[in-house]
C-alpha cells in the first residue's frame, strides 16, 4: 500500500487525556515525521500538529482512535 502525507490536527479540550493521547502517539510512531504541541493555558486546551507519511489506512486508525477519546478532536488533511 502506498504511503500519503498528511496532517493530524488534534485538539485536547480534556488534558486527562494528554497520557491517553501520547499513547496513541507513540503506537504510531514509525510513521510520525514531525509534531508541533503546544498549550494553550488561556483556553484550558492542548493543540498538536502531527505530520505523517503513512499508508491512509494507519492515518484514518490513528485519527479515529484519537477522535474516539472523551474530550479529543482529531482531524487529517491530506496532500495531493
């Protein structure tokens, strides 16, 4: 299967779940080219930038499982 480049937008509105979030993360981790976090402590949230280069099914499992977390919002853009 042939690997795209995409960008996973994550926002963690619930900071409980930075562990679980990291975890995921890191399951995937051969495929994470680069990430960008940071916290925004005025709006009590979390904002990661995450680039992959993975086939698309593991950038939709990874997206999903993220988005299934209380309190999480995960979103992948994808290059052409």
């Amino acid at each position: 299967m042939e690997n795209r480049i995409a960008i996973l937008g994550i926002f963690i509105q619930d900071l409980d779940q930075s562990a679980a979030v990291n975890a995921q993360l890191h399951a995937y981790s051969n495929y994470i080219v680069g990430r960008l976090g940071l916290p925004y402590r005025d709006r009590n949230m979390s904002i990661i930038c995450i680039v992959l280069d993975a086939p698309n099914d593991m950038i939709n499992a990874l997206s999903g499982k993220l988005g299934r977390l209380p309190g999480v919002r995960a979103q992948a853009q994808y290059a052409k």
